[in-house]
C-alpha cells in the first residue's frame, strides 16, 4: 500500500506501521545510519504527541508522516527528513530545541525553529505586489533553503486534505497557496510540487472550472490514450532507427494550465484541443537535438511553438526543447529533455542535496547542478550549502528589506531604512505623529536601520510634528518628499539648504548669462556703430557748397540722414530724405535729381563718394517698391 494512502487511513494509526511503511517505499534514498536517526526522531515525535488529535479526529502525528513522505519522493536526506517530521514540534513543546540540536544535530534544530517562524506568520496578501514582498520575505527570514522545501511539503499535504475544513477556510488557504508558495516553488524549479497545489488550488477556489474541466479530460480518456498510444510508437520506432535509447510518458495538461488557457483565450475547456503533452527523455543534449529533428520530421511543427530552453534556460534552471506539432489534425505538445534535465525540472532546487548514484552516497556538489549554474555564476568551486544559499538569497532580496506591521502585513523598504521610513510607509499621518517606535516588542531608536522580518509597532502623539533631524535621517522618497513638505508650510524657521543651493546656483548661473547677453549686445553695438561724424549743416554738391537750397517741411531731414535733391524752379535745390515719400512722387523726379550730400568740411575719396552713392541708390530703389506697393493698395 502506498505510503500516502496508508498515511491517511484512519482505521490504521499504528505509529510503528508508519515508519516501517516509510522504509518500505523508500529503501534506496537511506543508509543504515540514517533510517537509525530517522527512526529515533519518529519515536521522539511519537513520545511528545501519541495522544494528541488533530480537530478531524486524526491522530496528530500522522500529517508530520506524510510531510516527511513527500520530502522523500524529493529524494530528500534524512537531516530534511527529520526537519518534515519536526517542523511543527515547537506548537506542541516549546522548550525542545535544545534536546532536538543536542539529539539530531544543529541543522534540524535550525530547520525546526525556521518552519516555526514562518508557520507563526499572518500571511495574507491582496496585491500580486504584496505576494511577491512575501515570498521575498520568507527567504529573508531564513538561513537554509530546506526551511522552504519543508514549508512546501507542509502546504502540499495541506492541500491534499483540504476537505476536513469549511469552505470559507478552503478558499483562504487555497488563495494564499496559489499567491505565495506556487510561484515560490516555480522560482525554485519544482515542478510537480508547483503544478499539484495549482489544480488543488483550483479545485478548492473555483470547483465549478475544476469539475467542468475534470469531466473534459475523463470524457476523452479512452480516445486520448489511443491517440498518444499510436504517436508513441511512432517516435519509439523512428528513435530505434537513429540509435537513441528514449523514455516517453504521455498525459493531459494540468487542470490549472488547462483553466489558465481558457482564461487567456476565452474559451471552454471542450473548445481546447492542445490539451495533451508528450515528455521524451534521452541521455544528452545532442540527442535532445537529434530527436527534435525526428519529431519535425514525422509531423509538421507549429509556427512560433519551438522553444529552446537548453539553450537558453529559464531563470529557475529549467532546461528542455518545447515544440507543439500538429498529429492527426491535432495539437500535440512534445516536451524532449535529458535524464538529468528531468530531475531539475521535477525536483529544482532540492535536487542540490540528491544522493549520487552508486555506493557512496556523497552529496552532490553545488557547482554540478544545471539549476544552480543557471541562478547565478559560480565562481567559488567548494561552495558550501550555507554560501550557496546566502548568494541565492542576495539575488532574490536586492537592496531590500522585509517588515511586519502589528498585524502581519509585509512592507517592503530599501536597506537602512529606519522607523520613521515604515511610519510613512503605513501612513503620512502615522509619520507625522510618530514619537517612538517598537521592533518584535523592544523599544528601539527612531533613525536604527530596520532588520529583515523585525514586527514594528509604531508609537504616536497627536501633538507630535515632523523635525528637520527626521529629515536628515530618513531614506525613503516619500518620507523625504511628506517631511520636507510639512516643515515649508508649517516651520518658520526652517530653512531648506538644498532648496537655497538650488536658488543661489540659479542665480549665479543667471547673472553669469546676463552678463553674457549684455557683452554680447555691446559688442554687437560696436560692430554696427556709426562713427561720429562732425557735420557743418551745409549741403554739399560734389566739391562745393555755394548754391542755393532749401530743406523740405516734409521730412525735415537732419544732418547724417541719407538725402536726395531735386532742382526746383523757384527755390533752387530742394533736400528730401532719400526714403521721403512726397520727393519719390514728384513728377519727372528722375530727370530732375542731383547727387547732394551733407557736408563734413573734409574732401572725400572717390571709393568713399562711390559708396554713399550706392547707398542712396539703394534706399531709393526700396523707397520706389514701397510707394508702388502703397498705391497699389
């Protein structure tokens, strides 16, 4: 009888028959010495919880039992082992660490008090934001990764006995399962586990998609297995040909990767057609190759459905090639991996402590590992458990920090951030009134660096009032921004140093490119400045000066302004502007026109009389377009 079943049996409690059974589906993951120590932690647990039930009526120990099986299906050592079988011992005796570190060493004692701390938690989330600071948090808060594998078995086997809870109960635990230890077990590589508490999941939060999709796939069981059955053999015989020994298991998709895909496309399950998935397992990597060839071969591939994940892993370490063809008018999903490929994708992270085929048993190094290889680059070839993880953790974490409020909501801060930082983060009212603050129950400094997974109780006077020393001591954005607000508006006295570099360098910067325009302007001034000219007020024609003339009332030019004369009857030489409107409407004006100048006493050059000229000739010829344009008008 399989261990799950027997473990669950209610008319067979029998302790010893428990771990006799465990060792009979388990023989090959044990040495003698660690059935021994496994055997001693049962009888330690048996001692301290034989007559304790659970509120099904179910003895208590028979959940530790089944924790501890499918720590074992993981291929688990016995250290982990104990660690399923202990990891809620601490509810029932509270003082037993130091016989449990004393009996069975220090890992399992640090295991123990690791999956206490996290079962003591108030996980809730309502965001995708919240879920992913909590699974952050959780690898915070410990020192060793098979704290979350133990974890993960807990929930797993929750899950599986869901039903003895009400309904309310189910939802919530099924919410929290599919929010935070899903995704958890995905980051860690663990398939099954992750796939198995999905469709759980499912079944407990939507029962109506489960059971519709349920029924599905039971409807068309006995088609599909003829259907797999024959492109079974198809890739056995064409694999046989090419000389490559292969595993092949064949099964319908997921419930909850089959609701996922019903969700995306919006469609009923019975309008899906790729539900069904081949896994074809070689020995290497170029065989992998080989036999994506073959399958192409035998059937034409999907455009835009290969992918190659040995190539290029996923972040979790994943490796395979994935291709859909189309068999018999169908979809058909081909997953081809290695062996070692498998193990990874199943067991991810746990399969670091995987016993090495042989007699042996040594543990297999870090730095074999293709999940390992891939989560980050290792550069230290004796890299212990303990480093491994705390890199691992450094990736996953960043520059963050994980607290708890009083009633257990996570809130994420950057590293050094203090009291007052996660006063603001609650509230701007609870971080304006802020006096004191508490962290898991001692009063501590307002301005001391918060640490990862620290309770916060915050203390407040309604006469209280943010402070420049707050100012100075905060490290978040909206503390600084919510602060530094409240002090301009409400302080008199405060003066904002970095405000006032800002205005003194505006102004410095400022004057500087006044000072700039304003050089810019004289120097232009010069380049365009007359020169001073002393003029006698005389009218000058050629070389002389003693004719008659007469100034225009019209446009009364002034000494210096460009002229024009023209010969009149009566008065002599009459003096316009050259530009004089009145002087370009006169009739026969151009025959009548002299070349006249305002005299400077001093006789000019022929070059300096040929440029005036040209000149004059030029506002003449603008002043004659401008009075066509005007009586055009």
């Amino acid at each position: 009888m399989h261990l799950q079943t027997f473990a669950a049996n209610t008319t067979e409690t029998d302790p010893q028959k428990l771990i006799d059974t465990f060792f009979s589906e388990y023989p090959q993951n044990f040495t003698p010495e660690d059935e021994e120590k496994i055997r001693s932690a049962w009888d330690f647990l048996i001692g301290k919880t034989r007559n304790l039930k659970r509120k099904c009526g179910l003895p208590y120990y028979l959940h530790p039992m089944r924790v501890a099986c499918i720590l074992a299906e993981s291929h688990l050592g016995a250290d982990a082992i104990i660690s399923g079988i202990f990891h809620n011992i601490l509810d029932v005796d509270s003082e037993c660490l130091d016989e449990i570190e004393k009996r069975f060493g220090k890992d399992v004692a640090n295991i123990a008090k690791g999956t206490a701390k996290i079962t003591g938690l108030k996980i809730k989330s309502k965001t995708l934001q919240e879920a992913d600071s909590i699974r952050k948090m959780l690898f915070a808060m410990i020192d060793d990764i098979r704290v979350i594998l133990v974890k993960l078995a807990d929930r797993l086997d929750r899950m599986r006995n869901l039903k003895s809870v009400d309904e309310q109960a189910q939802r919530a635990v099924a919410k929290e399962v599919i929010d935070i230890w899903c995704p958890l077990a995905s980051r860690l590589g663990m398939s099954d586990v992750k796939s198995e508490m999905e469709d759980l999941s499912l079944k407990y939060s939507n029962p109506d998609a489960f059971q519709q999709i349920k029924a599905i796939v039971a409807q068309k069981k006995a088609e599909r297995a003829d259907y797999l059955d024959k492109a079974v053999k198809k890739i056995y015989t064409a694999a046989e040909k090419s000389g490559i020994s292969v595993t092949i298991t064949s099964r319908a998709k997921h419930f909850y990767s089959i609701y996922q895909k019903m969700r995306k496309r919006n469609k009923e399950a019975g309008e899906l057609y790729d539900l069904l998935a081949l896994r074809i397992i070689c020995q290497t990597a170029n065989e992998c190759y080989t036999l994506i060839g073959i399958v192409h071969g035998l059937w034409k591939p999907m455009d835009g459905r290969f992918k190659d994940y040995i190539a290029m892993p996923k972040p979790n370490g994943y490796q395979s090639l994935h291709t859909t063809v189309i068999c018999e008018g169908k979809p058909l999903e081909i997953q081809i991996r290695t062996q070692e490929m498998h193990n990874i994708a199943e067991h991810g992270v746990a399969s670091h402590w995987l016993y090495k085929k042989g007699t042996n048993h040594d543990m297999v190094k870090a730095e074999d590992l293709s999940i390992i290889n891939q989560l980050r680059s290792l550069r230290d070839q004796n890299l212990s458990d303990e480093r491994f993880f705390s890199e691992l953790k450094n990736e996953l974490l960043g520059d963050s920090i994980y607290v708890f409020t009083p009633r257990g909501d996570v809130k994420e801060l950057p590293a050094g951030a203090n009291a007052i930082d996660f006063a603001y983060a609650i509230h701007s009212d609870v971080g304006e009134k802020i006096v004191g603050a508490k962290a898991d129950g001692k009063i501590i400094p307002l301005t001391a660096p918060l640490q990862n997974t620290q309770i916060i109780e915050i203390l407040t006077n309604p006469q209280a009032h943010p402070t420049q020393g707050q100012l100075l001591a905060v490290k978040t954005g909206k503390a600084r921004q919510k602060i530094h607000s409240w002090l301009t508006a409400n302080d008199p006295t405060f003066i904002d140093k970095e405000a006032l570099e800002k205005r003194e360098a505006e102004i410095a910067a400022n004057t500087i490119h006044s000072r700039q325009v304003a050089e810019e302007k004289r120097k232009k001034r010069a380049a365009t400045k007359k020169p001073e000219v002393d003029y006698t007020g005389k009218i000058r024609i050629e070389n002389t000066t003693n004719f008659m003339v007469t100034i225009a009332k019209c446009c009364s030019p002034k000494p210096g302004d460009p002229i024009a004369g023209y010969v009149s009857r009566n008065r002599g030489i009459t003096i316009h502007k050259a530009s004089c409107l009145t002087y370009l409407r006169i009739q026969d004006v151009e025959k009548r026109t002299v070349k006249v100048e305002w005299d400077t006493g001093k006789q000019k050059s022929a070059k300096q009389i040929e440029a005036e000229n040209k000149r004059k000739e030029k506002m003449r010829e603008q002043a004659i377009a401008k009075n066509k344009y005007s009586r055009q008008r």
